[in-house]
C-alpha cells in the first residue's frame, strides 16, 4: 500500500513525499540519514529508479540523490520502496526541512576532532521534532563537519558545525562564507544550532537565506547567537580539497572518493558501484556536495582495485579530470527549458581544453551553478537554437558578449 504524499509539482526542492515536475517527468529527491545510504538501501534506491523512472539518477549539491523520470504510478512505487529502505520521513514539512550535510568520511577518518556523526543524528531527531521549524525556507541548510581529511566546511550552508579540538564551532552564512561565530560543546550542538535556526526565524519573519539579511538584520542574529555560545579560543583548520581515488587516511583507515560526470549516474552504474564497494569492504555509501561518492574500503588493495573498477564503469576517480571543473545542467531533452544538450556539449567542450571553470546551462536559471565561473554557456532561447550566450566571468544572468553556434565553442578556448 502506498504511503500518503501530498504530491506538488513545483518547489525549489523536490522530495519523495513531494516531488517535482521536470522535462522528464517527476523528480524526486532522496536524503540519506546522516548522509550515507547503507549498501541495500543504495542498491534499492538503484533498481527502484530503473522500475519507476527512467533509470536517471542525480546527486546534488546538498549531497542528496534524485530519481527522474517519474509517473504518478512509478511516484507511489518509488515511495513504497523508500518507505520500506526506512529513507522516509514523517510527513513533507519535515522531510523538506531534512537538508543536513555531514562530512563523508564522518567517523571514518582518524585526522577528524572527533566522529560528528552523533551530532548529525540529533540535529535530524530534533529538527522532525520541531514543527515551528519546519517554516524555515525551502533551501535552508545545516552542514556537520569533523575537520577531517575531506571537509565540507567550506561549502555553503546556512548554519555549519565544525569539530575543533573537543568542541564544535557554530558558523553562519554571510555573502561573504562563513563566519564563526562561538562554541559549544557537541552534546548541545545541535540545540545550539536549531536554537539559531529560530532566532532567524524570528529576525528575517522565516523569508530568504541567512545570507540574505542585512548588516541590522545580521548583528541581531549574530549577538543572540553569540549569547548562547563561549568564544572560539583556537584558530580553525583550513578546510581541505575535495580529494577524489585511492584516500590513505591513517591508523589503517582507507577511503575512495569516485565522482559522476556532471552528477548524473545511471541506475545500471550506482547498481554495479555498491556491488564493487561491498566486494572492497565498504558498508555505506557515502554523499557529498561536490557529487563524489565516498566508501570505505576494507585495505589498499581493495580500494585500488575498487577505483579501477568504478573507472571502468564510466565515474571520475582523478581529481584533475577536466570534466570536474565543468557544471552542466540536465538541459534537453531531460529538460523542455532548454534548446540544447548541455551535457553531450560539454563533454566535448571538455576536450578542447579549456583551463577554468566552464558553466554550460540550458537557460538562464542557471540550475546547476549559481556562483561565478569563468566561461558561461546559456542556450539560446529561441532564434538561434543550439546556440549558446557566452559570459566570461560572470553567471547565467550577467549580460552576454555574443551568441555563438556550438559548432564554433573551440574559439573561445584559443585552440
Ligand atoms: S538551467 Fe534551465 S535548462 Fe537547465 S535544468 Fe534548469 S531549467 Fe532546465
């Protein structure tokens, strides 16, 4: 019998219980507790997008995965089998207030302060508990750090907890990153963070981003917050790169990081990953924002063979790979906003060797990046279609300098 949905068609940020219409039906969103799907739940999720969608399957930027290609009768499918993987949440309001991230090596790397994961966990109990919290705008985020090998500290999140020594720093989103505002120790951290989460609520009447107030709004926020914390008394680590292959993390813990081109994974694909990542040891998988898996393998060997393996299967195991500093949105036929195939295009744009980073999106929503990049690609809408405005430096929405035919991208790249 199928779950109760309330299903909607539009939103900023679809979930199981409420999806959202796309060129190629339904999407929806599946957040892994704690971020990481145990190896049946992934394997689960794999053979349920290739039965009741069209065997798509993104991750995110939130470091979630996203099943396309829905129909109504596939969405109760897809949420039976999510109901019984134990992925669902109580009711939409708190599955679409879920966006947690937490770092993927949690409780795996030895240079970690400390394993975050606890923290993570309350924060998610005590964020479906609170239905005054379930108002917070659709795109507000918490991220759980362990300072470790692999960091998401500097990813954006409206509210970050970051291990330090043997407390956790408490930051909140600026425009300009995070700033770190105090400490606490880890069995209140959560608290302290919903405890900020409701004072925003009550300076900004639950409208837009952190990021989004002003200087007032800011300093009111910021003091209250401050008030309930202690100072931060060491410097906080730098955050570290987005490692990707074989990971050699110490005291006899081996990670693999693998990353999908342009975050889009096959059914078939995330099937034969989790297979080759039970064979290597691992017993989860792993999400992070930057779209890489992450596992733990069970010695050097094995995550050797597992990195091999996962190349074979089409994923990105070299960090330097050019198809990393290249964001593509679904764009056509995936999307009907777009007149082009954005990601067939930007493979090829990837091997004419472009040296920065490269924003190839169907329109000028701009779906798949909404900092800066150096070169910005935006089809045409209407008039030239298949052709691209070009933007250098800039986003989907700066003014463009020309329109240009695909055939013609490799003289922008001087080759
Ligand atoms: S940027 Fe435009 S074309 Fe691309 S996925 Fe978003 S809406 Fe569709």
């Amino acid at each position: 019998m199928s779950i109760s949905a309330v299903v909607e068609v539009k939103g900023w940020c679809p979930g199981v219980l409420r999806p959202m219409q796309s060129g190629d039906g339904l999407i929806a969103r599946v957040r892994p507790w704690c971020g990481a799907f145990g190896l049946t739940q992934a394997e689960g999720l794999a053979a349920a997008a290739e039965r009741f969608g069209n065997g798509h399957i993104d991750l995110t930027r939130r470091a979630n995965l996203q099943i396309r290609g829905l129909g109504n009768a596939g969405l109760s499918g897809l949420q039976d089998v999510v109901e019984r993987l134990g992925l669902v949440d109580r009711d939409p309001q708190a599955e679409a207030a879920r966006n947690i991230m937490v770092a993927p090596l949690a409780g795996i790397d030895p240079a970690e302060s400390f394993d975050v994961r606890p923290v993570a966990r309350a924060l998610e109990r005590r964020l479906a508990a609170d239905a005054t919290l379930h108002d917070l705008p659709s795109k507000f985020g918490f991220l759980v750090d362990g300072g470790g090998t692999v960091s998401i500290a500097g990813e954006r999140a409206d509210i970050s907890l970051r291990a330090a020594g043997s407390v956790m720093a408490v930051g909140l989103d600026t425009r300009n990153g995070t700033e770190w505002v105090g400490s606490t120790s880890p069995e209140v951290a959560a608290e302290a963070a919903l405890a900020a989460a409701s004072v925003f609520m009550g300076v900004s009447g639950g409208r837009g981003r952190l990021r989004d107030l002003g200087a007032k709004g800011f300093a009111l926020l910021g003091d209250a917050v401050r008030r309930m914390l202690d100072p931060i008394v060491s410097e906080l680590p730098i955050a570290s790169r987005k490692s990707l292959g074989v990971l050699v993390l110490g005291a006899q813990r081996i990670g693999v990081g693998v990353a999908a081109p342009f975050g889009r994974l096959e059914a078939d694909q995330l099937r034969r990953f989790v297979a080759m990542a039970g064979d290597a040891g691992a017993t989860d998988i792993r999400l992070s924002p930057w779209r890489a898996l992450y596992v733990e393998a069970g010695d050097v060997a094995a995550a050797h063979c597992l990195a091999e393996a996962a190349r074979g299967i089409g994923l990105i195991v070299d960090p330097d790979d050019p198809i990393l500093r290249i964001e593509a949105c679904p764009g056509a036929p995936s999307c009907r906003s777009s007149s082009v195939d954005t990601r067939r295009d930007a493979r090829r744009f990837a091997a004419l060797g472009f040296e920065g980073t490269l924003h190839v999106s169907g329109c000028a929503k701009g779906c798949a990046r909404s900092a800066p990049a150096d070169l910005v690609l935006v089809g045409v809408q209407g008039g030239q279609k298949g052709g691209y405005d070009v933007i250098r430096n800039g986003t989907t929405r700066d003014a463009a300098e020309r329109t240009i035919d695909a055939a013609d991208i490799g003289a922008l790249f001087d080759v």
